[in-house]
C-alpha cells in the first residue's frame, strides 16, 4: 500500500469518527438540563465575583466615590458584549460555546485561540480560588494543615459535578443565592444606618459622604483610571451562561432573560452595594486588604460579622472553582469534537458529562494545592497571574465582538431574522472594542498590571506554536470539517474548510 492511499485511508477514518462525535447519535450530545432558575441565577454568579467582597477595598481607596461610575461603565460595556454573544448562540442552537461561533464564522483558528484560552483563563482562576479557599478555611479553623481543605474542596467539586449538569446547576444556584443575600443585608443594614444618622467614629452615616470629602474624582483622572484597572477583574465570569448554552432548557426564552437582566443586577450589586458602603463610612476610611462589608457589619454591631463574611467570601471562591470546573470541562469537550483537543476528551459518560474532560480540569487544580507550599510571595506572584487572566477574558470577548462583525456581514439573512438583535449593532462593536483599549492603556498605568499585561504574549506564543502543529494534523482537518458542516447543517461546508 502507497503512503498516499494510506493517507486517504486515514484520512477516511478520520472523517468517519468525526461525523459520529459531530453529529452522531444523541448520546455524544450535552442534555439540555440547566433550567430557567438555573441560568439566572448562574448569570448572576457569573457577574459577582469575589473581587466586590475582598477587593472593593482597594477599588475605593484608589477611585474614591467616581469607582461607582467606573463599575456602571465597565457593566454598560460588557452588556453589549454579552448581548452580541447571545444573539451569536441563538443563531444557531447547534453553538455548543462561543468557540463553535468563533470557528464557524472566523475560520478554525478562532475556535482553537478562543477555546484554549478560555480554558486557560478558568485554570488560573480555579487555582487561585483552591488557595483562596485554603487561606479563608485557615481563617475560620485556625492551624489547620492548607493542603485539606485545598484538596476537600476539589473532591467535593468533581463529586458533584460527576452526576449530571443539573448538579452543577442546583450547586451554582445556591452559592449564587448565598451572594444575593449577603449584599441585600448589606445594603439595608447601610440604608438604616443612613436614614437613622448612625454615629461612629469616623462621623455619621449620610448620603453627602460621597462628595464632601474631596468630591466624587479626589485622585483625579489618574484616580479614576485607576479604578478600571482593578474593576474590570471582578467582572470575569460574566460570559458563563455561554458556555452552558448547549445544556440550557429552552434557551430561545432562557437566554435571552438572563443577559437582559445583566445591566439592573450590576446596579443592584456593585453600584448600589458600593453607595451604600462609602455613605455609611467615608471612602478615606478604606484600605487596600480590608473587606468593606466586614467593617460595615462590624459598625452595625455585630460582632460576629467576620465569620460571617469569610463564610460568605469562601463560598464565593467555591462558586468561581465550581465554575471553573465546569466551564474548562466543556470548553475541552468542544475543542476535542472540533479536532483541537485529543479525542478522549471528546467523550460524554453515560449521564452525558464529560467525565473524562472534568478529570483534567480537576487534576490541573491539583496543582493549586502544591503552591500552597511555594513560599510567602505566592499571594503576590497569583496577583499577578489572575491579571494576566483577565487580560486573556478580554481577549475572549473581543473574539466575540469580531465573530458578530462577521456574522452581520455574511449571515444577513440570520441577522435579519434575529428575534434577539444586539442594541446598536456593528457601531456599538466598535465603541466597545475603543473601550478595551482604553482598559489595556489603563494597565500600563501602574507598575504591577504593566508587568503582567507584558507577559501576557507568552501564553499567545504558546498557543501559536501548538497551532501550527495541529492545523497540519489530518485528523483535526477532517474533525474540524464534519463539525463545521453540522454545525452549518451543510455538507458543502466539509470540503469549504479543507478547501481554507
């Protein structure tokens, strides 16, 4: 046999197995079980981030009041970006994530940069929520051993993962439910603080705190930029009901509730949590470290509020692992049915989970319990490391905003019958793209995200290296066709992207 016909041959395999994992049977597709309670209250985890609880101390003390406005305008950027993924995803429904609509309407290397940064954004992320974690546990049981509760949390997390994506949902809806309510305590325990004239030693609690101590911009616009460069990590997350768009019930009605809802939760939870905490107390009294809700529960007297919050933050950082967990898990599910990640990964157990994806996603977390034991500079060093992960989440949604450019222009007949169109359109893609470089600026502003954002072309340098092998791999030219023309329900589609 020539070595040509064993290519063909090959390549024949190839395509077959791609077909059967692309559009084969219903086994090796996810089950739409995530409900509507489910996805909404996933979207508000996704959009409250441990940052508001432990980081908004350092936010104020840096912004001073204008940090309100800087949440309202990072919130009213990112509502665009998500209406364009929404729209994007409902499109077709055949769109497991993102990186589907990214391949589909970019080409293969779009799927391949988006998927795997994504999934490299969440590993950096889980790992520094398993040492987050670590360190609230040692906090609320003094002299504990760190790597106990680091490695619980993870067997707990693949534990409940392992059944079925409803687990992962009901388990999101209740961590997301525990933020909810501890930001509404906080916010009417500040408003009876403030209409009751409480005194404390810092003055009294009143609305006029907000500009009567060097006006709402007292760092200037140096300030007010500052205040970007920190806020715009705790909205990373935002975009996760994306990726649970292929295990959504009825996301025509689902997913659209949940991205429309964006804009008033961030009014409710940032904006609204962060006047009430600077009315209550003078922004000058915040410092970088401090958890402000702490301070305020403290104010009202109750002396228990410490405990209360760490369990609050804790569990907080269990949300943001448990996200991880899932959406790397999917993100590698995708990437293998698409030829950009090995085939074992590709595979559902019979509660249709990718068991064999959410096993690597937990083993890398692994890795988090190991650095527990790196050195004292480790809270400095994953600083650093969680930026250049928001770096790569812009990235992402850029990626987003790109493949809609694309889709207006080369689906307008979809664009045209769109029931969920983005506000704006095309105009608005490019305001908001304006804005993320005006955020990349922002972080060259300061010594610490400059560093980071200066590292961040290593990973990309990576990811250009492996790609450079894998396009040249037979089986991912024929797993990336037979995806293509599914998804696209279109045979042609086949030999068009072996053709690019």
């Amino acid at each position: 046999m020539t070595s040509q016909e064993q290519e063909s041959r090959d390549t024949t395999a190839a395509q077959s197995a791609a077909h059967e994992g692309a559009a084969g049977g219903d086994e090796q597709q996810l089950r739409r079980a995530l409900s509507n309670r489910h996805i909404q209250l996933l979207a508000i985890g996704g959009a409250i981030g441990t940052g508001l609880f432990m980081g908004s101390g350092k936010t104020i003390s840096v912004a001073g009041p204008s940090v309100i406005f800087v949440y309202m305008i990072i919130g009213f950027m990112l509502f665009f970006v998500m209406r364009a993924m929404g729209e994007l995803l409902l499109s077709n429904l055949k769109y497991k994530s993102f990186s589907d609509f990214a391949s589909d309407l970019l080409g293969p290397w779009a799927g391949f940069f988006t998927g795997w940064t994504y999934w490299f954004c969440w590993v950096v992320t889980g790992v520094a929520d398993v040492i987050a974690i670590a360190g609230y546990t040692n906090t609320l049981i003094p002299g504990i051993p760190l790597w106990i509760p680091g490695l619980a949390v993870i067997l707990i997390l693949l534990a409940l993962n392992l059944p079925s994506v409803a687990a992962f949902g009901e388990m999101e809806f209740w961590f997301a439910l525990i933020k909810i309510v501890a930001i509404v305590a906080l916010i009417i325990t500040g408003l009876v603080m403030i209409f009751t004239g409480f005194q404390h030693d810092a003055g009294t609690a009143s609305f006029a705190n907000l500009w009567n101590h060097g006006g709402m911009f007292p760092h200037g616009f140096m300030g007010f930029v500052a205040g970007f460069q920190i806020a715009v990590f705790a909205f990373v997350g935002i975009e996760l009901v994306g990726t649970a768009a292929a295990e959504t019930k009825d996301p025509t009605r689902n997913l659209p509730k949940a991205i429309n809802a964006i804009p008033i939760r961030i009014l409710l939870f940032y904006v609204g949590a962060l006047v009430v905490l600077m009315a209550v107390t003078p922004w000058t009294e915040y410092v970088a470290g401090e958890s402000p809700f702490i301070a305020m529960f403290a104010l009202a007297g109750l002396g228990i509020a410490a405990t209360v919050v760490n369990l609050v933050v804790l569990t907080s950082a269990m949300s943001s692992a448990n996200s991880g967990i899932y959406s790397t898990s999917r993100m590698v599910f995708g990437l293998a049915q698409d030829g950009d990640a090995p085939q074992l990964f590709g595979r559902l157990s019979r509660r249709r989970v990718p068991q064999n994806a959410l096993f690597l996603s937990c083993i890398l977390l692994l890795s988090g319990v190991v650095l527990l034991y790196a050195g004292k500079d480790i809270g400095t060093a994953f600083d650093m490391v969680t930026t250049v992960s928001a770096v790569c989440f812009m990235f992402v949604w850029t990626i987003f905003l790109l493949s809609y450019v694309v889709y207006r222009r080369k689906r307008r007949e979809e664009a045209a019958r769109s029931t969920f169109r983005m506000p704006g359109g095309v105009v608005m893609v490019y305001v908001v793209l304006a804005f993320f470089v005006f955020i990349l600026w922002a972080l060259t502003t300061q010594p610490d995200t400059l560093t980071a954002l200066l590292v961040t072309p290593i990973w990309f340098a990576v990811l250009c290296g492996a790609w450079l092998f894998v396009r040249r791999s037979t089986n991912h030219l024929a797993r990336h066709a037979a995806h293509i023309a599914y998804l696209r329900d279109d045979s042609a589609a086949a030999d068009e992207t072996e053709t690019a």
